[in-house]
C-alpha cells in the first residue's frame, strides 16, 4: 500500500478523487443544491433506512450529501472516503451533526468491532476490483436485522461501465435474506434532468 497522499486518494478505476473533490458537488445528484433534487434524494432515502434512528454507515461518502440527509432524520452516521479532500468537505458540511468521518478504504473501512443498522453505499461497488467480496464484508459490519443500501446502475453505452441490477442480485444471493430493486432513472428529480442508462437502488436485508 503506498503512503503518497495522490496515490491514496485514486480509486482501483483510476479516478482521483482528490483532484475532483472541489468541482464534485456540481453535478445536481452529488451537491443536491437544487431544493427539488434535494427533495426528490430525501424523500428514497426515508424510505430505504429505517425509520427508527440508527447507526449508518456511509461507504464512499463522498462530501457527505446523503450523510447529511440520513443525520436530518436523526440517524447516527459514521462516513468513510478514500480521499482526505472529500472527507474534510464531508466533515465541513455536517459540522455539528451526530457524524464521523474516516479516511479509509470502502472496501475495509476502518471501524474496528464497530456494527451498524445499515451500509449505505452509493455508486461505489462498480469501482471495486471484487465486489463480492466487498458485499460478504459489509455484511459482517450489519447488525442482526440490518440491510444494504445500495444505489448504483451502468452507465454510458459505446463502454458502459457499472454494474447491472441482475448482476448485484446474483452478488447479493449469498448473503441477503431478502433483495428489493427499484429502478430510478426515470425519476428526473433525482438527476436534475433527463437520464436514458440504468440506474436503481437495491434494499438488502440480512
């Protein structure tokens, strides 16, 4: 594992997500500064989490924006990013908010015994060189009767990359209970326009 700050910050796809942490809240879905598209991600993420108050884990944060979300209904967040420049946006950004920020790895965040209610993981498993294994390990972070929250898709059409609504049932067969897909790319106000790839949320209990 190298310690050179750059490096560390690069994802297994080849994104440094130092280098666009400043630009990164641009896109309407990733700042939700647009009080519809605001509305629009509250409003799913109420109804993916649990509506008890309860620990969540935020896989690839990012600059906090569904953190932010998840702590405004009142649930404990725990965030973890690879990249100190997204973190120190996350952690500006819930300032005073019952949150952490870690820097670390999505794959093996740096939690320790720590266990949640749920892991929460948004367009990050497409980037991850063994997303079965990822999936096998956020599992073990769940407590009894907890559930992933996965949003993801493929995007792109001469070279799509992500992973596909089939694939991440199949990927998610040996360690859910109980799998629940809902597509969402024709909700608009979630994206702030128009998208034709496939997008969707998984809600996989344990």
């Amino acid at each position: 594992m190298t310690t050179d700050a750059k490096d560390a910050s690069t994802s297994p796809d080849g994104h440094d997500w130092d280098a666009l942490a400043a630009a990164f809240d641009d896109e309407p879905d990733h700042g939700l500064r647009d009080p519809a598209v605001r509305e629009a991600w509250a409003r799913r993420l109420r109804s993916w989490l649990p509506r008890t108050a309860g620990d969540v884990l935020d896989l690839g944060c990012g600059t906090g924006s569904l953190s932010l979300l998840a702590a405004e209904d009142g649930h404990r967040v725990t965030g973890v990013d690879l990249s100190p420049a997204m973190v120190e946006r996350a952690r500006a950004k819930l300032a005073g908010r019952d949150a952490v920020f870690l820097l670390g790895d999505a794959a093996a965040p740096p939690v320790g015994q720590r266990r949640f209610d749920v892991v929460l993981v948004r367009h990050v498993l497409w980037t991850l060189p063994d997303p079965g294994r990822a999936l096998r390990h956020w599992r073990e972070l769940l407590r009894p009767g907890g559930r992933l929250v996965l949003v993801e898709g493929v995007w792109g059409t001469v070279a799509p990359v992500g992973v596909a609504a089939d694939r991440l049932r199949e990927l998610l067969a040996p360690v859910a209970a109980s799998v629940r897909v809902e597509p969402l790319a024709q909700d608009v106000s979630l994206w702030g326009r128009e998208v034709h790839d496939e997008r969707y949320a998984v809600v996989a209990l344990v």
